[in-house]
C-alpha cells in the first residue's frame, strides 16, 4: 500500500485536517476582493509606487508575525513580543548615541532580546508556567524597567536620524530593494527554514499537534522552547530597529495601548493558523499580513481614521471566522478540545 | 411485532479521495437487537456506523430509518431521529462535569445547575454506573468516559445506540455488566450495532454478527450460524493460524542483573510504594484492575510525571536514574507506549511517516540540526511494511486511520527509537485478531532480542500467553508475583482484587 512513497522525501502537510485551510482561502479570496475595489476607487492604489510603500509600511509587521506564529504553531502564545522590539531599540538607540560603535549596539541589543527570550522560555518550559502569563509578567516587567531606568519616565526615545546604522535601516539595500523589505524577505525565509527543514522544526509542529505525547516520546521539548521563544525575540529586535529607524523614535505606547500587539496576533489568526497550534505555515502568515496591509493602505488613501479602521479589522475578524465555521461546521469526533 | 427494520443501509459506499472506505455495502438493523460488527482493521466498520448516524455522508447508496429514506446532513438530525452513536474515541468534553456532558445538547431543558445534576443524577442510577455526575469528565477512566457517553444516549432517548469498540478500554467485570445494560436496553426496544475485535464477545452477545472485509459486507447471520474459526475466515479470507508466539526454549535469564528496578515509588494517590525488577531478555506482565496503578508507575519512570518527595528510587543498569523529562529516558533506551493513542500517542495532523519518523528524531536526531527527511522516510516505510499499516495515501493524517491502524503506529514510532527497555501499556487495544498476533509476535522478539519488556494489560490471556514473569497490582502496590509455571487466570485475579 505504500509503494507510492518509495523514493520521496517526507513531505511535510501542516495543514491539518483541512479544517484551517478554508479560512486561508476565504481570507486570500477577500484580500483579492479588496485589491480589485481599491485599484478601482483609489486613485493611485495600483501604482508600483504605492506597491512599495505597502511593502516598507508592512515590513515590520510581517517580521514580528513571523516570531510569532512560530510560537503559537507550537501551542504558545508570546504577549511580551512588542516590548521586546522597543526594549531591544532603546538599547541600541541608547548605544549609538553614546557614542558606542554600530556593530557593538547592535550585538547588544540583539543578545539582551536573545536572554528575554531564554527568560521566557526558561518560565515556560521549566518551570512550566503557561506561556501567557508567563509572557504577559515579561512585557510588564519589561516596560517598567526600560522606563524607570533607562528613559527615566518617558515614554519616548528620539534615535540620531543621521546616525549612519540608523539611516541604512532607513534606505536601500539595492536600488530597488529597500532594507526592511530585505529584513521581512530574510525573516520569511528563515522562518520558512526553521519550520520544514529543521529537527527543531518538526518538534514545534508536534508540540503544538499534541504536546502530551510530544514529550512522552522523548522530544526535546524545553530545548525546543528556547529556539521559538529566541526566535521571536530575534524577531522582535529586527521589527524594532526597522520601526525606530523609519521614525526616528522609540514609542513605548506601542507597547502599552496593545494595538500593535493584537494586529500581529490578528495577522497570524487571520491568516489561519489555529491558536490551539500544530497547524499553518509560512503561507498562512503571508495571507494573513497581506490582508491587513492593503486594508491598512487603502483605508489611509482613503482617509479613514486609525479608530474606524481598528473597528473594521474586528469586524473582519469575526465575519472570518464565522465565515470559516459556516464552511466546516465542527463535528463532534474529531473536534479537538480548545479548538479556536 | 412488525419486521420493518429500524434502518436499512442499502449498496451504500464511501470514498475517500477515490479510495472506497466503504464499496457497496448492505446492512439492515431490526428493532430491539443487538447486531455485532466485525472486520479487520480498517475493514470499513467505523466508516459504516458513521454513515448511519450521520457524521458523514454517502458517496452512493443510500440509509433508511423505519423504511423511509433519509439524508442526515450532521449527527444532530440523526439525533433527532433517536440514533446515537459512542465514538471509537471519546467525544466528551473534558473541561465539562459528567452532569453537564450527559445532557450536552439539551441544555434548553435542564437549565440550573442542580437540574442537570439531578437529572444525570436519575440517569446514572438508572443504569446502575457509579460515577459522580460533578466529577469533570477530563478526569475520568476509560471505563466511566464509556458509561457517560451511553447515558448520554439513554439522555437522548435514542432508539439506536451505534457503540463502535465500546469494551476495548474495559475490564473483565466492566465488560459484563456493559452487556447486561445492553441486554436491558435491548428489552426496552432500543436497536444496538456494537464493533469489537474480540469475536467472543459477538458470538456470545450479539444477536446477528456482520462481516466485513475491505469495505465489502462478506456475510450477515445469526450468531449461532457462525464459530471463531468461520469469523476469521469470513474477515481476512483465509484460515489464520493462532498460536503462542515462540520464545526461547528454556528460560534464559542470562544475567541476574536486571535491566531496570524500582523501590518504594510512590506517587500521588494512584501509585504508593511499588517495586519490582525488570531483567533483560525477559516479558514481564503487569496485570491488575483499571486505576492499580500501573500507567502511572509507567509514566514516573519514564520522568513524564513527577513523583513524590522522597518517593522511591529507581535503577537503570544498576545506575540510579532520576528523569525529569522523559526526553532523558529515551535517550537512555527507555521507550514507552501509551496506552491512550489520541490523548498522548499519537500526532493527529500528521501522516504516518511523520508520526514514525518524529520518535526515530528523539532517540537519535539530538544532536543534529537538520531533519533528516530521506532517512525518516526510509525509516518509516520500513516500519510500515513490518507492521502492514495501511493507509490510504502517502500525507493521510493518522487522525483518518483505522483504530488499529493507529495503534500500530504508535507502536512503530517507539521502537524506532531501538530501545533497550519497552513498556507496552494496553498495546493490542482496538487491534484486530490479525494484527494482535503480530503485535505479540513483534513483543515477544524483542525481548528474545536481550531488551527486557514490561507488559501493562488487562487482558489476562494476553498477559498469560505473552509473559516470563507475571507481576499483580493492586491499589498502587505489587501485591503478588508469579513464575509463568505457577500462573494461572484464577489466582492472577485472586491477587488483583483480594
Ligand atoms: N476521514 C478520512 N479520510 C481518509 N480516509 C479515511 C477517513 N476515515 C476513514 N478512512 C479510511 O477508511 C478505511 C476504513 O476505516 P474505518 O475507520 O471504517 O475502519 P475500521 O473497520 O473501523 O477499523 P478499526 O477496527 O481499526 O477501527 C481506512 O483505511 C481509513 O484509513
Ligand atoms: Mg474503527
């Protein structure tokens, strides 16, 4: 019965039991619906130039969708992702303009995010305390403590826009290739990477699939945990230093009103990957970003407020998901318990 | 009494992309009887009891209920029509109350909290189980998951009560008082189809037994027209020679020095002062009722859960070893075979290959950085052909095998780990007669291979055909052990509940 698979290399199908995939294509199907209404309403939506721009603008969105739908595909949840990025681009924001050679910042900024990761995956894999809590304590304790002794009860960190390193996180790799797009190319594929090719992997997915038996089979489960929960971190300071440079700031208030923070999680939902994880992949981040950006796009061509364009992203999300529960009504065998 | 059957499945088929689970089958169910359903692994049973209480949908053919045809879109509008059916699997929801799953669906009637107690309450008296309608139903045995789901039927006031492998997760004891509550349904009126691979049970219990073979209905009959032998013929199409499997011609216990022992573990409520000694070459079984303790013994050792403060120690190859994860244990040799294939056996989203090649990863892909994705295959194939799994294509999520099949590679996945100590907790559950004597085959040469084998069963033959060494748990202690010479199925139960 399985002389088909004679010479093939495992194929890895994540999509689960199809369930999900519907949800990636209503979405898809409605990112597609969207472009062809905008390009006809907006003036100056189908331009190559506004192309750009929706890349640049989503590049740090897609990065920080990267880390963590790395996480939740392994059953987790990263809430501390946000004060990562901006705790990790004080540190180097605070380097440079003290003079501190580009390089070293960087190194720095990127080992104290690779330590918060540890830290986190340290709380949840050893001392086994579940993975929002653990997280949601990290981004509190972060926040307080980057603004009590670093910013000294500011919320804001002005970067030396001239600053060479600042300003090449700014500009163009190649004439055509900015750099935070390059950025959010490098993440997509790294991501892709670590999720089929690597041991690590294999044991995220089985994590997510069924935790119980990933670690009753002898899976490095608590290694693994490291390697997600540095990932995201990683993740997190790269989206950090794209945002900081493009602005020229640090905002702590990107942490603390949680828009940003819900809009990765939304992306990463969205695009289908169940919250219960062990499914999804490097196409549903992709879908899920694309939607949000030509929304977020074209509304601003449009003009409408950041306030009614967070309404329509609830909006979107509910009438997805119940979209996707009108298509594959649950059965009662294989529904898994905590299901989305 | 009138003969119209309460439903008639006529040439019914169900494919799956192109492959027929199910090939033209017919079936009919006559009010107030029991009909057992019998078939290899994967023959199509699960498949056709589906059909009828319409979790899924024919690809051809058609179902009828008192003569009229129906097309059931969900399992609530067979529900409604009074067919209820108990998954091979369990389906309650764990974070519920036994009261709350019991009435799950009907909430509209039992609205306050008392309510519902008393009425599941009524229910569980009614049928004489003894499980606490308050308990959360994630907390419960195999066994008390299996009588809510059927008071949960009775709830319903369902006329059909389809019971797919209803007894492969009980005891002895457990399973009789299950047919006598069957026998008393049955005089009420209700219609019952029960699978199960133990053919004594169909032929002493059922009514009429059905057999299927490839999706193929081969034969319908009172059960007094059928005899082991005649069932097996009908369900692999050949005669099938059962006989112990051969070990060794005298006990070669080559060296005294045992491969594994543990002194005075003790662990939360289930486990308390057990020790034993496990020598290589050698099966040792564990019998003993549902909740002695033997899982859990099972999983201490393998660092899966914790044990007590000062709970006991435990010795492997005369080393004292603590895990405290069993990733340690495995890469030490111990494997473990779990006994609840979904709960933690098993990866639902992934093929066979994956599933195999992922406890292959974690014995020996440690210390490597890429996934090794010929080798898992190679592997996994191998392993497939071994144990003649059979699956429909290559990515076929395990989630959409076969009950036996599934078993098998949970099998496969530990012992590609090349394991020096195996524990085998319940392994030919839900396993057709076939298989099981491939299973058995495969256990006993492990162990002739110098591994030692622990044997966790309920199923006393199995213990009795299979073991060198026989130990008995009781309420979290070995109460006895016997020499295989002085075994036998009496005193073994004796020991287990004296
Ligand atoms: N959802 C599905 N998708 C694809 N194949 C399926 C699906 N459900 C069942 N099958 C296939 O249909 C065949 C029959 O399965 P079924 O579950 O009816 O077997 P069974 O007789 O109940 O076996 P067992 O005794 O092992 O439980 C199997 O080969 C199985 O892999
Ligand atoms: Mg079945």
């Amino acid at each position: 019965m399985s002389a088909d698979s004679a010479a093939a290399p495992l194929t890895l199908p994540n999509q689960g039991s199809g369930r999900r995939n519907m949800l990636e294509r209503v979405v898809a199907a409605a990112t597609f619906l969207l472009i062809v209404a905008f390009a006809a309403t907006i003036d100056g939506f189908a331009t190559t130039g506004n192309l750009g721009i929706i890349l640049i603008n989503s590049a740090s969105l897609t990065v920080l969708s990267c880390g963590m739908a790395v996480v939740i595909i392994s059953r987790g949840l990263d809430l501390s992702l946000i004060a990562q990025m901006v705790a990790g681009a004080t540190i180097f924001g605070m380097l440079i303009s003290g003079g501190v050679a580009a390089p070293l910042a960087l190194l720095a900024a990127y080992l104290s995010m690779v330590a918060i990761g540890a830290l986190n995956a340290w709380l949840i894999a050893y001392v086994e305390i579940p993975s929002m809590l653990a997280t949601l304590a990290s981004s509190m304790f972060i926040v307080g403590l980057f603004r009590f002794a670093v910013l000294r009860g500011e919320y804001l960190l002005l970067l030396p826009k001239s600053d060479p390193t600042v300003a090449f996180f700014a500009g163009r790799l190649l004439p055509f290739l900015p750099v935070p797009v390059a950025l959010m190319l490098g993440t997509l594929m790294a991501t892709w990477f670590l999720l089929n090719r690597t041991v690590a992997g294999r044991i995220i997915y089985a994590m997510g699939d069924n935790f119980q038996a990933a670690r009753l089979s002898g899976l490095s489960v608590r290694v693994t945990a490291i390697v997600v929960y540095v990932f995201a971190a990683f993740t997190a300071i790269t989206a950090g230093l794209i945002m900081a440079s493009a602005s020229g700031a640090v905002d702590f208030r990107t942490v603390t009103n949680g828009t940003l923070l819900f809009e990765v999680i939304l992306v990463v939902v969205l695009g289908g990957i169940p919250l219960r994880g062990g499914r999804g992949g490097l196409r549903n981040i992709i879908v899920g970003v694309a939607l949000i950006a030509v929304l977020r796009n074209g509304m601003t061509l449009m003009n409408v407020t950041t306030q009614t364009q967070d309404m329509l992203k609830g909006l979107i999300l509910l009438a997805a998901i119940i979209t996707d529960n009108y298509l594959n009504p649950r059965d009662a065998e294989t529904d898994t318990a905590g299901d989305l | 009494m009138s003969t119209q059957p309460v439903i008639q499945l006529e040439n019914a088929t169900k494919t799956y992309g192109g492959i027929a689970a199910l090939a033209g089958a017919t079936f009919d169910l006559l009010p107030g009887e029991i009909h057992a359903l019998v078939g290899e692994n994967g023959a199509g049973k699960s498949t056709l009891c589906k059909l009828i209480a319409g979790v899924i949908t024919p690809s051809e053919g058609h179902l009828r209920v008192d003569g009229e045809v129906v097309a059931f879109a969900a399992p609530k509008d067979a529900s409604r029509r009074g067919i209820s059916m108990v998954y091979q699997e369990t389906s309650l929801v764990p974070q519920l109350t036994v009261a709350q799953n019991i009435v799950l669906g009907r909430e509209a009637a039992f609205n306050s909290v008392r309510k519902v107690r008393n009425a599941a309450r009524q229910v569980l008296q009614r049928l004489n189980f003894k499980v606490d309608p308050s308990q959360l139903a994630g907390s419960l045995s195999a066994a008390k998951r299996q009588m809510v789901e059927i008071a949960r039927a009775v709830v319903n006031e369902a006329r059909v009560i389809i019971l797919d492998e209803p007894t492969a997760a009980l005891t002895p004891e457990e399973t009789d008082h299950l047919f006598d509550l069957m026998r008393s349904l049955k005089r009420s009126g209700v219609a019952m189809i029960f699978i199960s691979h133990a053919l004594e049970e169909a032929l002493n219990h059922a009514d009429r037994i059905s057999v299927l073979r490839n999706g193929r209905m081969i034969q319908t009959g009172p059960a007094s027209s059928f005899t082991r032998a005649s069932l097996i013929r009908h369900m692999i199409g050949e005669d099938l020679a059962e006989q112990a499997p051969a070990r060794p011609a005298a006990n070669t216990r080559s060296t005294a020095v045992p491969v594994l022992q543990v002194e005075n573990i003790r662990m939360g409520a289930m486990v308390n002062n057990m020790s034993f000694s496990i020598f290589p070459g050698e099966v040792t079984g564990i019998a003993g009722l549902i909740g002695s303790g033997r899982s859990e013994v099972a999983k201490v050792i393998m660092g899966h859960t914790k044990r007590n403060f000062s709970g006991g120690r435990i010795w492997l190859d005369g080393r004292e070893v603590r895990y405290t994860l069993p990733a340690q244990a495995v890469a030490d040799g111990i494997a473990y075979v779990s006994e609840d294939r979904k709960l933690d056996g098993f990866f639902e989203t992934m093929g066979v290959a994956e599933n195999i090649g992922l406890g292959w990863l974690a014995k020996f892909g440690r210390r490597s950085i890429l996934a090794p994705r010929h080798r898992m295959r190679a592997l996994a194939d191998d392993w497939e052909k071994r144990l003649s799994i059979r699956r429909i294509g290559a990515n076929q999520p395990v989630l959409h095998l076969s009950g036996g099949n599934q078993q098998k590679v949970v099998i496969a996945k530990s012992l590609s780990q090349e394991p020096r100590l195996v524990i085998f907790d319940e392994p030919t559950r839900g396993v057709d007669v076939g298989a099981i004597a491939e299973i058995r085959q495969i256990i006993r040469s492990i162990a002739n291979n110098g591994a030692g084998v622990i044997l966790i069963s309920s199923y006393l033959p199995e213990i009795l055909d299979l073991s060198d060494r026989i130990l008995v748990a009781k309420s979290g202690t070995i109460a006895a052990e016997f020499s295989r010479a002085d075994a036998t199925a009496e005193r073994i139960l004796h020991a287990a509940v004296h």
